[in-house]
C-alpha cells in the first residue's frame, strides 16, 4: 500500500534528513519549502517530489494538499518542519515586532492552519480517517534562551497546539506528537557553533556530542511507521539529555 508524507521546511537541515529517514522507511514524501529545489546529494534516496510552497499564505494550504493527493496519493502524515529562528540574537528588550512576527508567522501559524487543513481532509475520508501528525519543536518550548525570545514563544506554543490537535483528533485515530530536538548541527545552529561546543564540552549535553538532522529523521520515521500505536499528546526530546536538569 502507498503511504505519502508531507514534510515542511524540506530543502535542508532537519527537514531534509526526515524527508530522506521517511523515504527509505518506504514513503512517498511530497517535500515542501519556500526555497527553489536544492540539488539532492550524493546517496540520497529517491522518490517522491517537490512542492514550493509559501506557507505562511494559508490560502494555497488546500490546493497544495490537493496536488500532493493527486501527484502522489493522499497523505496520511504530515510533518510540521519548517520554522525560523530570531532575525537576530540578542537582547530580548531589543526584540523587534518584524522578528516577532516573522517567527510566530512561521512557526506557529502556518503550521497550524496546514494541520487544520490536513486533519479536515483525513475526517472527510471513508472509511480509514487514521493517520499521523509530528510537530518538530524544540528543547526552547521549555529551556530558555535569552537571546531569541520569540523562537522560544513559538515553540512554547507549539507544545501546546500539539496536544490541542491530539485531543481533537484522537477518536479518529489520527495520532500527533511532538518532537523537540536539543542542539542539532544544522544552518540555523551554526552561529552559535562556539557557544554549543562549550556548552557540550563542559557537561551541557550528558550524550558529550551534536545531535544530527539524521537522529530527528529516525525519530520521526518511527513515530510514522505506527511503531508506537496507543500513544498521542506526547512530546520525545531528542536532544542527548539536555533536557535533564542535574545539580
């Protein structure tokens, strides 16, 4: 049987490493991203296709969800990736409304109206209206970061709108996590490269390493897979640890 997923935010980073880990669990995976489809590197899997796609216009959320239908099949999981840090670190008295709202756009709206979009189209189904949602957030929904206070907010916002959709849609069988990765080496992490490095080494993370785009996709590729099937509302932090508090 043909299984399609949707990934947002899919032309690199975590993203990309989720759309590959979906892939070579044996689905289709429409990768959706604002940005021009980036050259797939040597050794990726194939299959599946590319939709760009502006998310925060809520308005091609339902004529995006219907190309993916018809290129591909209909989608039984979607992957709420896509998401942006401050426009710039820094003092949260000197946090600007654009960056606010820049990142509360992209965080938290879109992906809020294209899984509301998504969930109306899986109850309109019949019969078999199950499938599954996974919200990337991040270990900043609850461990602050001074230096990006809106990031923080809208991933504090996200936990909640995880259990939201999941106390919503449960009855239908349509399961929805969260995932909050920790200090993963991608783009959006690199300026702060000296500062995690040091946080690492001085027992920040009780792994004592990054995490990888590629421990989210595996992460992500189970929850799709229904190897945990009498869960939802959860949130699993992938992160090494850093999410334990010791003293």
């Amino acid at each position: 049987m043909t299984r399609v997923a949707i990934v947002t935010g899919a032309g690199r980073g975590i993203g990309a490493a989720i759309a590959d880990a979906l892939t070579q669990a044996g689905f289709i995976v429409a990768r959706v991203s604002l940005e021009a489809a980036p050259e797939a590197p040597p050794g990726s899997p194939a299959g599946g296709a590319y939709y760009r796609c502006d998310l925060t216009d809520i308005a091609q959320h339902e004529d995006l969800l219907e190309r993916i239908a018809q290129d591909l099949g209909e989608p039984e999981c979607l992957v709420n990736n896509a998401g942006v840090s401050s426009m710039h670190r820094g003092d949260l008295l000197a946090l600007s409304p654009e960056s606010f709202d820049r990142t509360l756009a992209i965080n938290l709206r879109a992906g809020f109206f294209l899984t509301q979009a998504f969930a109306r189209r899986r109850l309109a189904l019949a019969p078999g209206r199950d499938g599954t949602i996974i919200f990337i957030g991040s270990a900043n929904a609850e461990i602050i970061g001074e230096n990006r206070g809106d990031y923080c907010m809208s991933k504090a916002a996200v936990a909640m709108m995880s259990k939201l959709f999941a106390a919503r849609l449960a009855s239908a069988g349509i399961c929805v996590f969260e995932i909050r990765p920790g200090i993963i080496r991608t783009p959006m992490t690199e300026p702060a490269t000296a500062k995690y490095d040091a946080l690492i080494a001085g027992g920040g993370v009780p792994m004592e390493r990054w995490g990888e785009p590629a421990d989210i996709g595996r992460t992500v590729a189970t929850l799709a897979s229904g190897a945990i099937p009498y869960a939802t509302g959860i949130h699993i932090d992938v992160g090494g640890g850093l999410q334990l508090h010791r003293v």
